[in-house]
C-alpha cells in the first residue's frame, strides 16, 4: 500500500464512521464557539472581520476569508491546495506528526529546525539523522536500509530550503533526485526561503522547478512576508488528511479574520515585488563582498550571514559592542546551534542602505578580530 493509499484508506474510514470533518463557515447563532464574553461581536471595524469566532476552523473559526487566503496560497505555488496554521512552528510539528506514522522511517538534516525535531519525536517513526547538507550521506543511510524495508513503510526525507542558523541552502535538487529513486517523499520547511526566491517570490522549492516532486513545503508568514501564521503547500488529499488528522490544527483556536486580510495584502504586494526581492540578493552579496574584503569569514550564501565563534561568552561580548555602536546583532547560542559553534546571525534587509551595510563592516572588521 504506498503512502497516498494509506491516506486515502484512513479519510474512508473516518467518512464510512460518520467522522469526516471538513470546514464550514459560521452561520446562525453562536453556541459553539468559546466567546464566553461576547467580545468577539463588540463590532471593531468592518465588523465582518472583527469576529475570531473564539474556536477552532472546525467549529466556528472558519470565516469564508480562510478559504480564499488558501485558495491565493495555492495558486501563488501553483499547487492543488494549502492549509494555513497559526504558527510556522505548529505547521512542521503538525505536519510530520499527523503524516509520519511508527514504522516508517525518516532522515532528517541535521541543521533542521526545534520544530521539525520535535515533529519527528512525535510521530513515533525511526529518525535517521544524516551531516548537514551531505547528500552522499544520506543516500549511504537509505541503501543501508533497503534490505530491511517493508511494503508499508513509507520514506521520508525532512529538510530546510534556507538554513536559518547557518544561511546556506540544501542541495534541492539532488534531494529530490534521491527520493525518487528510492521511492521516497520530500518534505521542504521553506521559512526562511517564502518570498525571497523565485519570479513571484514562492520559495526556492518554486523557483527550482520541484513543486511536482515535494510532497509538502511548510512557509511562514512571519519573516519575509511580516503577518501572523504559517501554511503548508501541497495535494488536496494530504490537506483533507491534516484537516483530519492533525491535532495542530484540529484544537487549535483560528487565527482572527483580520489577519487574513493581511495575508491577502501580502500576497498582493509579494507577488508583483520583483525589487525588493533583487535588491536584498544584491545588498547581501555587496556585505559579503565587503567582509571578505576585510578578512572575516562569513558563512552562508545569501541575506543570512553567519560569524562564527564558538564560545557562548565571546559571541555575546562580540554582540554587545555592536549594539554599543548601534548595531542590533545577537548572540546565537546553543541550543539554538550545537555546543562550541556560537556566532552571529546577521539578517540583510532589503531596505537597509549601503552605507549603513558599510558602517555595520566596518565595525565589525574593528571588534571581530580583536576579541578573537
């Protein structure tokens, strides 16, 4: 039985039990939600979307705005369906713990985020975690594993498109090589990616051409796109399947409407922002340049660069001094990153000018390499 059978074999089961959800918008009078105070009716403006229906979109959080937020997400990718969460964090966990079942097996970047870690932990499957980025590696761990598969056992491959910590990004192509000749499927976190890449800005997953070979990318709205939430790209089954499967979402109070007309303002503005999309690539390498330049190694390959370290003490004196010269940089320590590798995460920003760019190395040209 492969993977889409088994979710498909499981949504009949719930359908043929009388137990299928689906979502439906709120009519009539309310006794379903948790508004026990009746403020979500007090009438802020435009009151259509001033009510959070105080419940989850299974009860009476599911305001029609929801199904045409998911409906522009879905087009944006090109993909058949989208399914938004309250937080980028709760979409990863979410996701793998309601698809990955005991038994299966997944092999998981060692860079990958808390949230994947723990979306793993839950799903009860055998975690194989392969070096970061290491595609020969990882298909090492795969053909070790061949002889012992079974018929149902499905195959995973969990990854970043950008790394948040580290700045670089995974060999996507490659990957998706590899899971298909071992009949694998690919799941992409796409956080640090949604906006930034491609001719629309979907994400590194769209702009590679691999929206047809990822069985799920998980996107936030939180950084690039700067609104609450998060959402998951992928087939309409596997959303029929979370919307049934995934506690996640299931007993989770919807976001309020009037975030989803931000959601829809930002896919407004990102789509046709081809600008800000190539002055950050630009403004990013010009700041690489620019450190090289003055002899420190930065890390990664785009608008994420990473100092490395080490010790936690020296990372967050490095931090202070900035901040003294009015730079806001932090210390990233364990367990953000692994013990002994503390650094600094600097974000470029497409509005941020190349002169400041400029003081920001020079600065760190003087304090980088006096206290190391």
């Amino acid at each position: 039985m492969s993977l889409f059978d088994r979710w498909r074999h499981q949504l009949a089961e719930l359908r043929e039990a009388g137990r299928l959800r689906t979502l439906t918008p709120a009519a009539g009078i309310d006794f379903s939600s948790n508004d026990y105070l009746g403020y979500s009716k007090r009438g802020w403006p435009p009151h259509d979307l001033s009510r959070s229906g105080a419940a989850s979109r299974l009860l009476r959080g599911q305001h029609p705005i929801w199904d045409e937020v998911e409906t522009r997400l879905a087009a944006w990718h090109r993909a058949e369906a989208a399914l938004v969460f309250n937080s980028g964090y709760a979409a990863n966990e979410g996701l793998l713990g309601a698809v990955i079942e005991r038994g299966d097996v997944v092999f998981s970047d060692e860079c990958n985020h808390a949230s994947i870690i723990d979306g793993l932990r839950l799903s009860g499957a055998e975690k194989v975690i392969f070096r970061h980025n290491d595609v020969n590696e990882l298909e090492a761990r795969m053909r070790a594993r061949l002889a012992a598969r079974f018929g149902r056992q499905a195959w995973f491959v969990v990854t970043a498109s950008l790394f948040g910590m580290e700045g670089d990004t995974a060999p996507l192509r490659q990957l998706a090589e590899l899971v298909e000749r071992y009949q694998a499927q690919l799941i992409v976190d796409e956080a640090h990616a949604t906006g930034c890449f491609g001719h629309e800005g979907g994400g590194m997953v769209d702009a590679l051409g691999l929206r047809g070979k990822v069985l799920a990318s998980v996107h936030t709205g939180g950084k690039a796109l700067a609104v609450p939430g998060a959402y998951l790209v992928g087939s309409q089954l596997l959303k029929d399947l979370l919307v049934n499967r995934c506690r996640h979402f299931i007993f989770t109070t919807a976001l309020p409407p009037q975030v989803g007309a931000w959601w829809l303002d930002a896919l407004a503005l990102v789509a046709r922002d081809k600008a800000a999309r190539t002055i950050l690539h630009d403004r990013a390498m010009v700041f690489r340049v620019d450190m090289l330049e003055r002899g420190i190694a930065v890390g990664g390959t785009h608008y994420i660069a990473s100092i490395a370290l080490g010790p936690d003490a020296l990372a967050v004196e490095v931090a202070r001094r900035l901040q003294d010269a009015g730079f806001d940089v932090r210390a990233i320590r364990p367990p953000s990153v692994p013990e002994g590798t503390a650094r600094l995460r600097i974000s470029i920003h497409a509005d941020h000018d190349p002169p400041a760019l400029r003081q920001l190395a020079d600065a760190l040209a003087l304090v980088v390499p006096a206290m190391t």
